[in-house]
C-alpha cells in the first residue's frame, strides 16, 4: 500500500515508488528522490514542518506539502526477537 511521505514517523523507512508532478519536482529529483530509492525518516521538526529525510547517504529536509507529491511503500521493521 502506498502512502505520502508526509504521513512517516521518525525512524520508518520506505521505497520511493511515485513522485506526483509539482513545481519542485526537479530539484527533488536532483536531491535524490528516485523511484526505487531506499528513504528514511530521521526527523521531523517539533511543530511537524520540515522533515528530515535519509535519502542516498545523507540527510535531506523538505518541507510536509513537497513531502505529500512523494508516494512511498512502508519496509516492514525488523525488530530483534
């Protein structure tokens, strides 16, 4: 099930599997919001905006509305048992 960026906790991690056409598209792409990309949440500001977002090996932060255009699928944690 896909879900926007916009609604991960800190800590979840995601695939990118669709990025919605925007104004900041580009310059998200550039950043490196790919397809297939591997994401984190590594924080989220105290009043939620912006996030700060674990993409390609370092540590990225955009704003909850260009979080919303990015559409991920949830990797499952793996938890010790």
């Amino acid at each position: 099930m896909l879900t926007p960026l916009s609604h991960l906790q800190k800590g979840q991690t995601a695939i990118i599997r669709r990025i919605e056409a925007s104004d900041a598209l580009v310059q998200l792409m550039e950043m490196g919001f790919l397809d297939g990309h591997t994401i984190m949440v590594d924080h989220i500001a105290p009043m939620g905006d912006p996030m700060a977002i674990n993409v390609a090996g370092y540590v990225l932060s955009i704003r909850k509305a260009e979080a919303a255009t990015i559409w991920v699928e949830l990797v499952p944690s793996q938890e010790p048992v």
